[in-house]
C-alpha cells in the first residue's frame, strides 16, 4: 500500500469539489433567465470555494504524503480507478482555481452578453476540469480532465473572443492537442511497463531504465511544453490570450499555463530523474531563453493584452528554470511563482477586461493620460504591475528571489542570465504604464465624447482579494510556503537519491 | 525597544491614510497626516540615538520573512551608532522637507500624493537603514527606487517627467542587478544574511575563491564588487549617474529629499555598512576610491557650465558622493558618513534654496535669466550664501571639516590615495567656482527675467523660509562634532562615535602634511569663489570669451561628456530594434510562426491536390478501377 491518508473530513472534499461545478452546468441546462444564470454560476463558484477551505486548515503540512485520498475501484479489468488526493504541489493550485473561477464569473457580468448559458456551462466545466487535472492520481482520470480542459477552453476563445477567435482557437486546440497525444503515447506504454495499472503513485515509484526514461520524458514534455509554454512552442499562447475574453485569459494565464509546470513536477521529474538529468542543459537553456526572448519580445508589443501574454513567456521561464534548478529553493520558487503568476496575470488580465468595456481598443497607442480620468484604477494597475517585476514587498519578489537563488545554486551563470530578467521586466512594464496612464490624456477621451469611469463596487470586489495576496505573500510568504515545504523537500530527496546527485541537494 | 520599530512604520501608515482616503476626504490636509508622523519618527530615532550613545545596540528579529530549505532570513532592526546616526539624519531633514513641501506644495492638484509618496520614501529609507540584514536592505532598496520613480514622474502629465521617473528607476535597476547577486553570493558564501553572523564570520573566507567561466575570483572581492555596482546606481556615480540630473524633473523638494536624505545616500551607508567586508578586499576599496574620485571631478566639470539651478546642484550631489566614495574606499569609512551627514544639510538648504527662488520666478530654472534677487529674497539668500560657503569648504563650516577630513584622508592614503587626493583637490576648486558662480548669476547683478516676473518677485512664505533658517544651522554647525584632532583634542566626537562599527582611520602622515592639505583646500576653495566673482561680477564678458576659445571643452562639458548619447546609441536603440525587427518581426512572426502554420498549410495544400482526384464522374472512377485492375493482375502474373 502506498503512503496516502485518507480524506478524514466527514464528506469527501475533493469530490465535492471537483464535481460541483460539473452539476452546476449540469443545471445551468434547465435555466433560462441570463440574471439567473450569473446568479447561480456566481453561487455555485463561490460554494465549490467554500466547500474547499477545509482543506487548508485540515491540510498536513508535515508530510509529502496525498492527503484527502478517496479511492473507489471503477474499471476493473484495466485495473482502472478512480483515485484523487492533494498534496503541497497541488494544495495551493486548487484554491488559485476556485478564487479565479468566481472572478472569472463577475467579471463577465457585464461583459458577455451573448450565449450566457453556454458561457457559464463552458466557465464551470473548465474549473471542473482544471480542478480534476490538480486532484488525480489515476492516469485515466487524468487524461480525461486534461483533455476535458481543453474542450471549453476552446469554445470559450472560439464564440466569445475576439476578431480572430477562429483562427486563434484552431492554433489553440492543435497546439495543445498535438502534444496531449504525445502524452497518451507515454501513458499507454507506463500503463504495459507498470504491470497494467494506471495509479500514478505506484508507477512514481517503479525504476525505469534509462533509455525508456529518455522517450517517455520526450513524451511527456510535448506535452507539458506546450502548455507553459516553453520556447519555442509559445506562439499560440499571444494569440489565445489576445483573443479569448477576459475570463478566457485569466483562466488561461492563471491555471492553465500551470499544468505544465504541474505535469513537470508530478510526472516528469519524480518518474524520470535520470532522463530530467540528462535533458537538463537543454532544458536550462530553453528556459533562460525564455526569461529574456519573452521580455525583448514585449518591448515593441503595441497591443496591451499581447505584451502581457508575451510577459507570461518571460515568467513561465522563471517558473521552468526554477523547478529544474532541483534544489529546494528553486523548485520552491518556482512553485510560489506559478501562483504568483497566476495572481498577477490574472489580476492583470481582468484589469485589462474592465478597461476594454470601457474603451473597446486593445492598442496601446489608443490610451494615454488615463492616470487623469481613472486614477484608483491606475493605482491598482501599478500595484499589480510592481509585482510583475518583482519589487521587493510583494509577492513576484519572493518567487524571482528563490528562483535566481536556487538557479544560482544550480550554476552561476543560470542566476546571472536569470536576473537580466528582472531589469528587462522593469523595461517593459514601466514603458507600457507610461503610455497608457501617463502624459496627456488621449484626446478621444477628453470630457464626454467617449465616457470612461472609474472601478465600479464590482470590479474592486473582483480585484481586492488578488491585490491583498499580493501584499501578504510578499510579506507573510510562509502562510503558503509551508504547505510547500515538505513536498518540495521529498522531491529532491527523491530526485538525488535516485539519481545520485547530491550535488543539486 | 519594540517602539522602534515605529520610526519607519509611523510614515509608512501616513502613506496608507493619504493613498487611501487622501483624494476624497483628506485632499489639502494631508500634511496633518504626514508631518506629524515623520516628526514622530525623528522623536523616536532621538531616542534611538541616546539609546544607542549610552552604549546600547539594538538588534531584534520581529519574525521569519522567508524559509526555504536552509534559506532563511528575517525581518529585522539594527540600531548601533551608523543606523543611529542615518536615523538622525534621515528623519531631521526629511521633517523639514516636509514642513517646507506644505507651502511649495500647496494647491497642487496632487497634493495628497505628494504627502503620501514623500511619506513612503521616507519609510523606504528608514527601513534601509534600519535593517539588520541584507534582504531587508534590498527591500528598502528597492522601495526608494521605487518613491523616486512615483515622485520624479510626479506630474506625469509632462512627457519629460515621466520619462526621468522610468529613467531613475530603469537605471538603477541595472544596479540592483548587481546587488541582487551580491546578495545572494553572501548568502552562498557565508550561509547567513544577518549582519551579525556575515561580519563576524568574514574573516575566514579570506582567500577562499570562486570560479568564474574557469577564472579563479576571489570571493570576497566578487561579493564586494556586485554590492557595490547597486551602490554606483543608487548613489549615481560613474557610470550609472545618468539618472541623477533628470531627476530634477520632480518637484524641488523631492529633490532636496533624494540628495540629501532618502536615497542617493544609501549606496554610501551601504558600503560603510559592508565595510567588515570591503577592508578585506584590496581590489574592491581601489575601485570604490577610483570611481569615487573620477566621479568627483567628473560631475564638477560639468556643473561649472550648466545653466538650470537645479541641474548644478544635482552634478554638484553627484561630485560631493564621490568625495564620500573615495573616503570609504582609502579606509576612511566614517570620514564618508561624516561627509553624508553634513552634506545633506548644505545640500538640502540649497535645493529648498533653489526651490525657493523657482517659487517666486514662476517655475524659471535658467540662472542666465535671473539676478539681482538678493534684494527681494533676503532669507533665501543668505541661507543660500551659507550653505554654499558650507560646500566650498570655508573653514568654521560644517562642509569644511567633513571634506577636509576626506581629503587628509586620501592624501595619507598612499600612493594612488595621492592622486586622488590631487582630482579631489582640483574638484574642490571647481565646487565653490559653481556654487558661487549660481549665487552671482542669481542673486547679485540685474534682473534678466521678465518683467512681469519681476512685477511678482516675493520672498517665500515662513513655511517654508524657516525650514531654510533650520537647515542654514546645520550647514554652518553640523560639522563641530567632527574637529581634527589637529584642531582640537577630542573634537572629532562623530568619528569616536562611529568607531565601533567603522573602526578607527587609517593612513599615516605628519602635521606638516595635514595643515598643508587643509591649507591647500582652503586656499582652492577661496580661490574658486575669487574666480566666479571676477568672471561673473567684475568681468562678465570674460566667460563668454573663455567659452568661444576653448569651445570643444565648452561643448564637452555643456553636453555632460555626451554620455546620454553614448548610452542611447550604443544600448537603447540597438536593443529596441532588435527587439522590434529581428526577435518579433524575423524570428517569432517569420522562422516560428512560418513553421507552425506553414504545417498545416502544406497538408493543406496536399489535400486539395489529392481532392481533385475525387472528380464524382463515375467514368473517371470506372477508368480508374479498370487501370487498378489491369496493374494488379499485372503485377501477380510479372511477379510470379
């Protein structure tokens, strides 16, 4: 028997949390009214948040162990079950979920008025999905809400984006699909070699031999790649950000962008240390090269959504680099990072969304002067910006510092290249804030032709709770790196252990 | 000793209040929620002061800040005789910027932001300096970084503004770069970032080194070196100074706060601070003495053909920071913090000086196109008159004793100390030359502005005319706790103070050579005031000539040794249009884009080929099948 500890919770959490939201679009079907609809998305969002947060105080933080494991038999003759459980890797990316899937309801309150219905089943079948990928440790189950996330997500850019949805969703959906077939491939064999089953545990155990380790992480990578992205399969990434609407965007740089990193940290490192030694210099490089090639890139951007989704590029790589520097301080880094990331953009995507309701134009040159006219939206703008490039009291500071720290540790020239990073973020970020809220007010906007208000009641409540985790973990990191800690920490036992690299400890 | 804790906190929740509340409720009051809370921070550091005279230091960790396998580092204060003095600093003059901001300030739209930014600069700075730990240092590092860019750019709405705010904080980030590694090589080095445990272990790693792209670096040297490349940006010296004189795009008193008390001297406290470190590095202390003193004399040059008030006194900031480099850098560590403290006296009264007249010229910066406002502003005359006498070095005042300090210092200092000694010199000639030079063109001689600027012409207001009186006080006293023993025994009560952090000086010399170096210094200084009067009042056509000979140093200098060009062609543009042309629209539009849809487009294009097989004319089919048909049968009778 594995080491798990099973849910003690007097309901089993993670199946109501998953599987709520599939109800709620499940009932969504049955309403008609589009108040109605928001209303009871916003509930159902918000109840799959408050049905979690036992989690948090119930969680472990002592041990790596899956907590909150439920395991019931399903397909027997393929020795298929259906099998979930958290631990510190994936705790904090269910709350991440859960928190930006209500913001992503309120946000498109205003903003989605056509199809609500559907609009509202593609949102909750999406979290169901991101929140199954977070929670499995079935391989079978995995896929299924792998590809299960792909489905919305692909309606979601395809009938409510922007002016090229079409075209934007097909490079989407072959992107990602093309590497998640990759992935079956390696599934497939794992589940022969592993003796036919699928639990994802018992075949993190197994040793593999190396040459098999080789293929399968190739395998895995095709698919994980594409989903961070790493350079240089990240050109569906500007796309699908720019055209998705705003809820699209945030779920897409908040969580989805996170399962590769996730899948590199479930699967790939712990089943195939050998292979991850072998393709580290590669690796390495690919991530430093997207630090800087994401940040050079957003220099000369003149669509706003566009430079934050190639900044995206440009943190993923930190989040990457951190994870395969493979000591604590990186890989705890980088696993602060992908929620500061998913934070941050989030936060910035959402503000991108609510000034566009406003203004209809994603040109940068279409702004201007908007400190004037929207000045508590500027204040909160540059907070979030601030923490895109990592000043210290907030929280992109803490997850660059360990990032650098632990890739330092891992090669001085590593933390050297990846700190270049943080001046070229400042470069950009500062630039775009210039544009849009300094200088003159922008002519078309001058009083009344073209109306612009400031942040309504909904959309501080929408920001507020992004802009307070900013701040604390910035100041208070602990409250999340704890639940990090021991996970972490097992990794790199069970990496140098395996692989004899007591060099990277 | 919790309640210390106070003295950043107390400005750091004005900010709070006035950001928050300030546009709708507080507006044109903010200044009751500021200025109490800053002078409440320097009450506190008073008391910190005491405290820490009476042979107490401070030292508590208030909890973990971040923990990461064997990282670990907390949030936590210092307070020994550097921070207290830093502390007095910092909060005496930031006091009186503030007071003086209420009447420079007053009607600005963004009045509340004014007091909420200068409010987050100062706690900024005091966590700073407060700090007893390197990552904390950082932060308040950062952080000032950050209020200067809020403060330079404040009004956004003029594109120069914005634009320096960007430049000062781009800049130093550049800096910070450095630091940022610095640190963490401490960490790597020493496994610790706590002052404590950093200092008191630095002596065995003496030798040790570290391999760099197969170059053994010693490690001490590399650490010192990273550290200081934040200094160079904070502190503007060579080659980072570039930010400095833009900076005087914000509002006077943000310039007064940035020179003298909240940011530009962080990098000097910080080098004092490392100096357990710095003094085991020979190579490190050479090169923070040489930028030092080529940054003195390199910034004076330039000051001597300026012509926007506040842009004098900016390069004359930048001039005055290298005198403080090259003291740290000859050993001379509190002989540079003496030189921070007095100079931010002097250098605050002559940007609230220069605020002053701004005020009253409606916004006029150019000293050829003022004069002869002595008559009308009296209390920023004389004000201005000591602080620059101050800086000129004339013997008495407070800049006398702290620079002739630095330069007995760098003479005793050995060989290259030696020629040091003789830039510093040279730029001592040139400091009062332009310090003078501005009081002539603006105070004495006729007007040359407007006349409807000089229907206007007024004093200031008292709020802001006695912060200068205040300021003018410690421009002519400050430096009396620092006397050459020379002088007088015992006088130099700053430097015994400091001793137990920064250690006694060094170099060795005979009386003979002290007084020739005092004399020398007070002879040049003297001697550049002479030279302004006789150019800029007696023979006022004489610069004009001595500009059309020397014409290319004219330009050299005027252009600031055109290093903002050299900067913009050599890494701006190259950088942007790389960016711009080759990554975005060659490599990702073009090689990456090309490959991915180019995939799809060539299966695309395969498959309407093989589509027109697919004619839907029975015949062709028919035809088809036949010649099928025949190849098979064809095929098995060949084949047997």
């Amino acid at each position: 028997m594995e080491d798990i500890i099973l849910n003690h919770l007097d309901y089993p959490v993670l199946t109501w949390t998953v599987f709520l939201p599939v109800i709620g679009a499940v009932l969504l079907l049955f309403l008609r009214n589009a108040g109605v609809i928001r209303w009871f998305s916003l509930l159902i969002t918000l109840a799959t948040f408050v049905i979690s947060l036992p989690i948090l105080a119930h969680f472990d933080k002592s041990t790596y162990k899956m907590q909150f494991a439920e395991r019931h038999e399903w397909i027997t003759s393929w020795g298929i079950n259906y099998f979930v459980g958290i631990d510190g890797i994936s705790v904090l990316f269910i709350f991440l979920t859960t928190i930006l899937s209500i913001l992503c309801v309120l946000v498109s309150w205003k903003a989605v008025d056509t199809k609500v219905k559907e609009f509202h089943i593609a949102i909750l079948t999406m979290e169901a999905g991101m929140l199954g990928v977070f929670v499995s440790l079935d391989f079978f189950l995995f896929y299924i809400f792998w590809e299960t996330m792909l489905i919305p997500m692909f309606l979601l850019i395809g009938v409510w984006g922007g002016p090229q949805r079409v075209y934007a969703a097909i490079k989407f959906f072959l992107y990602t699909l093309v590497g998640s077939v990759l992935m079956l491939v390696g599934i497939v064999v794992l589940y022969f070699y592993g003796g036919r089953t699928l639990n994802i545990l018992e075949l993190s155990a197994l040793q593999y031999p190396f040459q098999l380790q080789c293929w399968l992480f190739l395998a895995f990578f095709a698919a994980f790649a594409v989903k961070v992205p790493m350079f240089p399969v990240h050109t569906w990434l500007p796309d699908a950000h720019t055209e998705a609407p705003t809820a699209g965007s945030v779920i897409l740089a908040g969580v989805l962008i996170k399962m590769g990193a996730y899948g590199f940290l479930r699967f790939s490192i712990p089943m195939f240390p050998d292979a991850t030694k072998f393709f580290i210099m590669p690796l390495f490089v690919l991530s430093i090269i997207a630090i800087i090639y994401g940040a050079l890139v957003c220099f000369a951007q003149k669509d706003f959504k566009r430079l934050i989704a190639y900044s995206s590029v440009s943190h993923m790589g930190f989040v990457t680099l951190g994870i395969f520097a493979l000591n604590t301080q990186g890989v705890e880094g980088g696993i602060l990072q992908m929620l500061n990331h998913g934070i941050i953009t989030g936060a910035l995507f959402l503000m991108i969304g609510i000034i566009y309701e406003r203004t209809h134009t994603r040109m940068i040159a279409d702004y201007g002067g908007f400190a004037h006219i929207v000045p508590w939206y500027s204040g909160i703008f540059i907070v979030v910006a601030l923490a895109s490039i990592g000043l210290p009291g907030t929280n992109g500071f803490i997850g660059e510092f360990l990032i650098i720290f632990g890739a330092f540790k891992a090669g001085k020239i590593l933390g050297f290249l990846a700190a270049t990073g943080i001046i070229l973020g400042a470069v950009y970020m500062l630039r775009l804030y210039q544009m849009v809220f300094f200088e003159k007010l922008n002519p078309n906007y001058e009083t009344g032709r073209h109306p612009v208000w400031d942040l309504t009641l909904r959309e501080t409540v929408i920001l507020t709770p992004l802009i307070v985790s900013i701040f604390w973990i910035g100041i208070y990191p602990e409250t999340f790196l704890s639940y990090i800690h021991s996970s972490a920490e097992h990794l790199i036992n069970n990496m140098s252990l395996n692989t004899g690299m007591a060099f990277y400890k | 000793m919790l309640e210390y804790t106070l003295i950043p906190l107390l400005p750091l929740i004005a900010f709070v209040i006035n950001i928050i509340f300030g546009r709708n409720y507080i507006k044109d009051k903010a200044h009751w929620v500021s200025v109490p809370a800053v002078i409440g921070s320097f009450v506190l550091a008073v008391a910190a002061f005491m405290d820490v005279q009476s042979g107490k230091v401070i030292n508590i960790n208030l909890y973990r800040w971040i923990v990461s396998g064997d990282f670990n580092v907390p949030i936590g204060f210092l307070i020994d005789p550097l921070t207290a003095v830093m502390l007095i600093v910092v909060t005496s003059i930031s006091s009186l910027i503030f007071i003086y901001s209420i009447g420079y300030m007053h009607g600005d739209k963004g009045y509340y932001r004014f007091f909420a930014y200068l409010s987050l600069f100062v706690f900024s700075m005091l966590t700073l300096v407060m700090s007893n730990n390197f990552l904390l240092l950082y932060f308040g590092w950062e952080a000032v970084g950050l209020c200067s860019y809020f403060l330079i750019g404040f009004w956004f709405d003029k594109k120069s503004a914005a634009n320096a705010g960007k430049k000062a904080f781009i800049v130093n980030r550049f800096g910070d770069f450095g630091f940022g590694l610095g640190v963490i090589l401490v960490f790597l080095t020493f496994g610790s970032l706590e002052y404590t445990k950093v200092f008191s272990d630095a002596g065995s790693v003496i030798g040790k080194t570290i391999s760099i792209f197969g170059y053994e670096v010693n490690t001490i040297t590399l650490i010192c070196l990273l550290l200081f490349c934040g200094a160079v940006g904070k502190s503007a010296q060579l080659p980072l100074h570039v930010w400095l004189p833009d900076a005087m795009e914000g509002p006077t008193p943000v310039s007064a706060l940035i020179h003298a008390a909240t940011m530009v001297t962080a990098g000097v406290f910080m080098v004092a601070r490392c100096n357990p470190l710095f003094s085991l590095s020979h190579t490190a202390m050479t090169t923070v003495a040489v930028v030092g003193g080529v940054t003195s004399i390199f910034a004076a040059s330039i000051g001597l053909v300026q012509n926007d008030i506040k842009r004098i006194i900016a390069y004359s900031t930048v001039s005055q920071l290298g005198y403080m480099f090259l003291a740290l850098g000859v050993g001379a560590y509190s002989a540079g913090i003496f030189h921070l403290y007095t100079h931010a006296y002097f250098k605050a009264l002559l940007f609230l000086g220069s605020g002053s007249v701004i005020h009253a010229l409606h916004d006029e910066m150019n000293i050829q196109k003022m004069g002869g406002l002595k008559k009308y502003m009296p209390v920023t005359y004389w004000t201005f008159i000591a602080a620059s006498l101050s800086i000129a070095g004339i013997p008495g005042l407070a800049g006398f004793f702290s620079k002739d300090e630095i330069l007995w210092r760098a003479y005793a200092g050995g060989d290259a100390g030696r020629w040091l000694w003789l830039l510093a010199t040279i730029a001592a000639f040139m400091t009062a030359f332009y310090s003078f030079r501005l009081i002539f063109l603006t105070f004495h001689g006729k007007f040359r502005g407007t006349h409807e600027q000089e229907h206007h012409l007024h004093e200031s207001p008292s709020v802001m005319t006695i912060p200068l009186i205040f300021l003018a006080i410690g421009a002519v006293a400050s430096g009396w706790v620092g006397i050459p023993p020379l002088l007088m025994e015992h006088g130099d009560r700053i430097g015994e103070f400091l001793a137990p952090v920064l250690g006694p000086p060094k170099g060795e010399g005979s009386h003979a050579e002290e007084w020739m170096v005092m004399g020398l210094s007070v002879f040049v200084g003297l001697a550049g005031i002479f030279t302004a009067y006789i150019m800029y009042l007696k023979k006022t056509e004489l610069p004009y000539k001595i500009g059309e000979k020397f014409q290319a140093v004219y330009k050299l200098l005027y252009n600031k040794y055109w290093i903002d060009e050299l900067y913009d062609k050599t890494i701006v543009r190259p950088v942007l249009s790389v960016s711009e042309k080759i990554i975005l629209g060659f490599f990702d539009a073009k090689i990456i884009e090309g490959v991915v849809n180019g995939v799809p487009n060539l299966i695309g294009a395969f498959s309407q080929r093989l589509r027109k097989i697919q004619t839907g004319m029975l015949s062709h089919y028919a035809v088809a099948m036949a010649l099928g048909v025949l190849v098979i049968i064809g095929a098995v009778i060949f084949l047997k």
